[in-house]
C-alpha cells in the first residue's frame, strides 16, 4: 500500500473482490491491475488487523513452543539439552512478552492457541515420548516443532501482507529463533 502524507485517500493496488468499486488498467503482461482510493483511516485500520492477526499468530507459536518444552523436560537426561531447552524457553516466553505488549498498542489482548491444536500437539509429543524418550528422540521432537513454526510463522509473515514494521519485526525475530533453536538441536540426533 501507498500513501501520502497529507491526503485523506490515497490509491492503492487492491483485490477487486475486496474493494468493488476499483478501477482496472490493463497491464504488459495482460493482467489487470486493480486500483482504488481508500481512505487513510481505512488503510490504518487494515494494516492494524494485518498487524494484530500477525500478533496473534505469533504468540500461539510461542506459548505451544513453550508448552511442548515443558512437556519434554521431564524425559530430559543430557544436562546440557537441558540447559539449551531452558534457553529457548526462556526466548519464546520473551518474544510472547513482546507480543503481548504489541497487542496492547493495538487495543487487543492475546489468546490461547486452539483447545485442538494443544490436544494434538499434547498427545502426538506424548506418544512420541513413550516410544523412546533419550536426547536423540526429543531433538527431533524439538527440530519437528522448530521446522513447523518456521512455515508457520514465515506463511503468516507473507499473508499478513499489511501489519507494521514492529509486527513484521517480531515475526522475523521468533523466525530466527526457531531457526537457531534448531540449529543447536542438531547436536543431539
């Protein structure tokens, strides 16, 4: 989205679907391309909703990241798996902070992930832990959950196409975070 500053609308590239009213010019390539003016108001309050939805999906990741830490602890030998696991729990808890607070900015309050997805999450570690539960087993538990909030996480980034810089920034820093937790997680398996 473009704006300037001053002006009270402002065209932007848009889904026709979404704003009926946009104009189609014809592009080089054939396609056509969709503009129309919105109102600045409108374009902030977007871009808010991008944000918050983008939020939202961060601190689920967060707090089932934390929960299958905790989870997995209790099977935890290796003093040193231990230690990196604490360390990452303490990361996540911290971004989810931060989450928390970006939320506040935005008038809204932070949710708990599904009841579904925690029970899958839940008994899928469970069974897992059962079967065998030495640091090779719980490294790959842990890299399985680090490589689905890396999609997650990097999908909703791309979706959320407009939530702000802060909102996009913390994304990215639970990305990295995944990222190296991961990283280390290879020592183990």
């Amino acid at each position: 989205m473009s704006r300037k500053t001053g002006d009270s609308f402002s065209p932007i590239t848009v889904e026709p679907a979404t704003y009926p009213q946009a104009q189609a010019y014809p592009q080089s390539n054939g396609e056509p391309l969709y503009v129309a003016r919105v109102g600045v108001a409108e374009m902030e309050s977007e871009m808010s909703d991008d944000s918050v939805c983008l939020l939202k999906e961060c601190s689920s990741g967060c707090k089932m990241a934390c929960k299958s830490i905790r989870q997995v602890k209790e099977f935890v030998k290796d003093k040193k798996l231990e230690s990196i696991l604490d360390r990452y729990k303490d990361k996540h808890e911290k971004i989810e902070q931060e989450v928390i607070a970006q939320l506040g900015e935005h008038g809204k309050h932070d949710e708990e992930p599904s009841a579904m997805a925690k029970m899958f999450s839940w008994v899928d570690t469970e069974i897992k832990m059962l079967m065998n539960a030495d640091a090779h087993k719980i490294s790959k538990i842990m890299m399985d959950g680090c490589n689905m909030g890396i999609q997650s996480v990097s999908e909703y980034i791309n979706k959320y196409t407009g939530a702000d810089e802060d909102s996009v920034n913390t994304a990215k820093k639970l990305v990295k975070t995944e990222e190296d937790f991961m990283e280390e997680m290879k020592a183990f398996v």
